[in-house]
C-alpha cells in the first residue's frame, strides 16, 4: 500500500487507529493478528503520550522493549509498529529488527515429550473428555495450527484431507488412515454429518482458549508440566517426529505452512539433552 501524506499523520489518534484496522482487514490479516497488531500500535501511542512520531523516538521505544522482553518478543512488538508506521505515512521512521541468531537447542523445560503427550492423551480418555481426546490426535497427526482446527471438518474426514486457507496461501493437509478411521469414530458417536467435528455447546468452533484451558486440567494427572501443554506444543512434536523419518526440511516447511525454512528449522531443533549426548560422545574432557 502506498504510504499516506506524512504531514497529515504524525499523531497516532483514534481516527488513524480505526483506519490502521480496516486496512488490517482488507489485507486479510488473520484476526489473531490484527488484534495483535491494534494492541502493539496502541502501545506505541501511549508511549508517545500525544507526541509526534519521530524516528529518534522510534529507537527509543525499541531500546525500552530491550530492556523489557526477549528478542523476539521484541521484534513482534516492532513488526506491529512498523506496519502502522508504513500505513500511515511514516515509513522513514521505522527501524530494524534486533538480529537473532538460530538457537542450536531448545529449552528442555517446554520441549513436550511424546511419553508425555502420550500419558495426556491417556488421562483425557481416561477422564472421558472424548471431545479433547479427538483433539490431540488431530493436532499432533496433522501437525495445523490450533485456529485451523475449523477445517477438519466432517467433509475433510470424508475425503481423507482439506485445504486450508491462512494469511492469503492455500495448503492442503492429508488425514491418515489411522486418523480418518478415529476421525470417523467420532463423528458417529456425536451424529455429525456437516460442517466442523470440535465444537463448543453453542455449536461455535473451538478456538485456542477453550482447548488450551482443558488441556491444562490434564497436567496433574497425567504427570506432565502446565509449561509445557499448550496447542502450539503438539505443532512442535508433529514436526520433530516428522522430521526424524523424512529429513526433509523444505518438504516439512511446506506441510507446515511456513514462509521461510528458518522458522521450519526452530521447530526442529534438538533438546538441550540431546546437545549435551553429543558433547559426551565427543570424549574430549578427560575424566578423573
């Protein structure tokens, strides 16, 4: 989109907010993101307390989320700003991102095990919430983000796949057999003939908060860590496990639905554990 009369903009009010936000939403933005994006623009506003948008105070408020958060929490905070900085007249005044380097491991404490997702897995049968049940094998068979949920539809079992449509780029998922022929189980048991199989009692999709509320009532018993069981963690294995068979880094990319292979390879990175085998088996530190 072509940048507005910088002069006219300098000032974040509530007009140009609701403006940032209807053009949010004519670029398709998911709404997870546009609510993502409306939160870190007002954030910049409160920041500027009624002042003028200047690229010094741009680098200063980049430095005062340094000090506040993480790397890349503080990039997602700027690629908000920067998007309403373009929209509204102000691209000059953008600035770059802090530079990442690619984390050789991940953090053992959030890395989801498959014994643990397995003993989850158990404890939802065992509770007998069969609707969360069917929800873990469909987000750890197929590897879709939680908010795709809504395309596993009784349609999509019925032809053993669906095509997904997310952020302007079309995908399609595959159901194995196994998870078509459970898939199938379930809607019997619940009469579902159309439309999506998770649903609320109101008949509305399921979205994140509700799954991810329930799956924290399985830690206890099934003996697993609240920080560890979340959605998005289920995404993680998927890919890990995918990975480990096909050793196909674009191929897995693509399942994904990634941009770029450098979020791909995030997904897949060894635990510290596994770091610390391969140290030991280098045999380079002597033992007493």
């Amino acid at each position: 989109m072509e940048e507005t009369d910088r002069t006219e903009n300098t000032k974040i009010t509530e007009e140009m907010l609701g403006r940032f936000q209807r053009y949010l939403k004519e670029e398709e933005k998911s709404v997870p993101t546009i609510q993502k994006y409306m939160r870190e623009a007002r954030n910049f506003a409160r920041f500027l307390k009624g002042g003028d948008i200047e690229k010094e105070k741009v680098i200063a408020y980049r430095i005062l989320l340094q000090k506040k958060y993480q790397a890349r929490t503080v990039n997602g905070k700027l690629s908000a700003v920067n998007a309403y900085l373009s929209f509204s007249g102000n691209g000059r005044c953008k600035v770059r991102f802090l530079k990442i380097q690619h984390n050789a491991f991940i953090d053992a404490e959030r890395e989801l095990e498959e014994q643990e997702y397995k003993r989850l897995l158990s404890t939802a049968k065992k509770q007998k919430d069969e609707r969360l049940y069917y929800i873990l094998l469909t987000l750890s068979g197929t590897g879709i983000r939680v908010g795709e949920l809504k395309y596993i539809t009784a349609e999509a079992v019925c032809a053993g796949g669906s095509e997904i449509t997310l952020k302007g780029k079309n995908r399609k998922i595959l159901l194995s057999g196994e998870l078509k022929d459970k898939l199938a189980e379930y809607m019997k048991c619940r009469d579902i003939r159309t439309g999506p199989l998770f649903r609320t009692r109101n008949g509305n999709p399921m979205d994140r908060s509700n799954i991810c509320h329930e799956m924290k009532k399985l830690c206890s018993e099934a003996g697993v860590s609240e920080g560890k069981v979340f959605p998005h963690n289920l995404r993680h294995l998927f890919a890990r496990k995918y990975f480990e068979i096909d050793k196909n880094l674009p191929h897995l990319a693509d399942i994904l639905g990634h941009s770029s292979i450098e979020t791909t390879r995030i997904y897949v990175a060894a635990s510290a554990r596994e770091y610390e085998k391969v140290l030991e088996q280098m045999r380079f530190i002597e033992k007493l």
